[in-house]
C-alpha cells in the first residue's frame, strides 16, 4: 500500500512570504481515468493534492470524482481562499487540510501577501464534519513559531477543528531563498506540540513531533521511507521518491518535512496522523 503527494497545478493566487511558486509559468496536470488506473494497479491507495492552490485546476472535481470512483482514500491541502470551489470538492474527499499561518488576521494577510484571514477561517468552519478528517495546516515560521498554544486554542476552539504543524524547508517546494526560520524556533514550536499534545487536539502524530525535535537536536531519528511508503508526483505527472529525489537515497536526513517523514515513522496509514488510521478502522480519533 502506497500513498502519494500530486503536485496537480503551479498556479498560486497568493504572494505568501515562503514561497515564490505565483513566479512560475502556471502549468497544469495531465490527467486521464487510465492513468488513475495505473496508479491503483502499482499499489496506490492514497492521493494528496497539493499546488500551487490545487482549487484552481479546472478540472479538480472531476479528478477527485474519477479517484474515488476507483477507491482512492483523497486529501488536498488548500490556502482555504476557494470556498465555493472547495464545496463542490467535499463531496469526494476524505480528508482536507486548510492553511492558517496565524489567530492574528493582519500576520496571516501579511504573510500571505493578501487579505485572506476570513475566507481560510469560512472554508476551514465549512468542511469540519463534511470530510471524514479536516485539519488546519500551520507553516511554521520565525514570527509564529512561539504563538503554537494560541493557534492550538484559536483553531480547536473557534474553528473546531485539530491544527497541524507544517517543518519549513528552503530546500522544498519553491520556498523564497530569502525566506529562513532558526533550528532554534522550529523546536520550539514542535517541543510545545509535544508537550501539550494532551491538552489540545493536533492533526499530526505525537511521534513526530518528538522526532522534529530529536532531529533538530542532532539525535538519531527513524529513516525516511520517501520512494517507499509514500511518493511525489509533479505536475507532469513524474513519480519521484520526494520533493527533492527522483529515486530514495539511502538513509536520507536531508530534510524532515512531515508529507514524508510522518508516514515513514510505523507504516503508510500513519500519514495524516491519528486521524487517517482511526478513520480506515472506523473508530472515533482520541
């Protein structure tokens, strides 16, 4: 059982900080029902779709449908800006990650290079209880890394729904050269993860977080089973092992981004955290 991240657009109708992916010539996936096909044939049970903003593929329902249809367990992690399109997405989705840098509506607009607090806020409000998980997705970065508590309040409280914590890193994504967080503040931000994983409702699993942590310190950490358990499709539809290797190097600690280090720390279904393996055998997440 295999699972993977699909780059299905580069198109970006932000201007966030990280990254500068609204830079590149927009391109769209390449997608046919006998592509999806092959996918299930080569073991391939998961699909997330990711951007760019994956809402603004012109044929993002159509696709989900098609992957349901076929059994895929679908997720898509969304800047939350889409509310109507992302209506129409729910239908065929399992899960769905919405991005909420900050509780702050003027350091997330900023970050994000629009005004677009309220809208995230609506779309992650409307999809709790429509998809079987919904997490909100938090980039950390240097000014909100010590503000983990307060999200964790302000999105289990006022939005009702667990919050994520996403590892920055330079050498994903297309993140911004100029954009940096200190080893120093990602821990921070995972450590009080950890230690308040009791007290509030998190999406990703306690493992992981205590991994950043070991990782950051320099301590050894389980390896990365990218090119294994869970793959990269670009937007021209090429497999990859990760955002960054065509094929898995061996035992590989270049990064710790959690779309491949989390489903490396036990097996497949522990992508997503809790939430999808309490989901695929059907009991309520604790």
């Amino acid at each position: 059982m295999k699972g993977a991240i699909v780059q299905v657009t580069s198109a970006c109708n932000l201007r966030c900080n990280s990254c500068q992916t609204y830079l590149s010539k927009p391109e769209f996936l390449k997608w046919d029902r006998e592509w999806l096909r092959d996918l299930r044939k080569q073991g391939f049970w998961y699909l997330s779709l990711t951007g760019g903003e994956p809402t603004l593929h012109p044929d993002i329902v159509k696709m989900l449908q098609a992957m349901k249809e076929l059994g895929f367990i679908t997720h898509t992690a969304t800047n939350g800006t889409n509310p109507e399109k992302i209506k129409e997405m729910t239908e065929y989705l399992d899960a769905i990650s919405i991005s909420l840098d900050d509780y702050m509506p003027d350091a997330h607009n900023q970050f994000r290079g629009r005004k677009i607090f309220a809208e995230a806020v609506e779309s992650a409000r409307y999809v709790k209880g429509k998809t079987k998980i919904a997490t909100v997705n938090m980039l950390v970065t240097e000014d909100n890394a010590e503000r983990v508590l307060q999200m964790a309040e302000f999105t289990n409280s006022e939005i009702g729904l667990p919050l994520s914590l996403c590892f920055p890193d330079n050498a994903s994504y297309v993140f911004n050269k100029n954009f940096s967080v200190s080893h120093k503040k990602i821990q921070t931000a995972f450590q009080v993860a950890y230690s308040n994983y009791r007290k509030y409702v998190f999406g990703n699993t306690r493992e992981y977080y205590r991994q950043c942590v070991e990782y950051l310190s320099g301590n050894k950490v389980s390896r990365c089973r990218a090119g294994e358990a869970i793959f990269y499709i670009d937007v021209k539809g090429k497999l990859n092992a990760c955002f960054k290797h065509e094929k898995p190097p061996r035992n590989c600690n270049e990064c710790f981004i959690q779309c491949f280090r989390e489903p490396s720390l036990f097996n497949p279904l522990a992508h997503m955290g809790v939430f999808v393996r309490s989901y695929l055998k059907g009991k309520k997440p604790v």
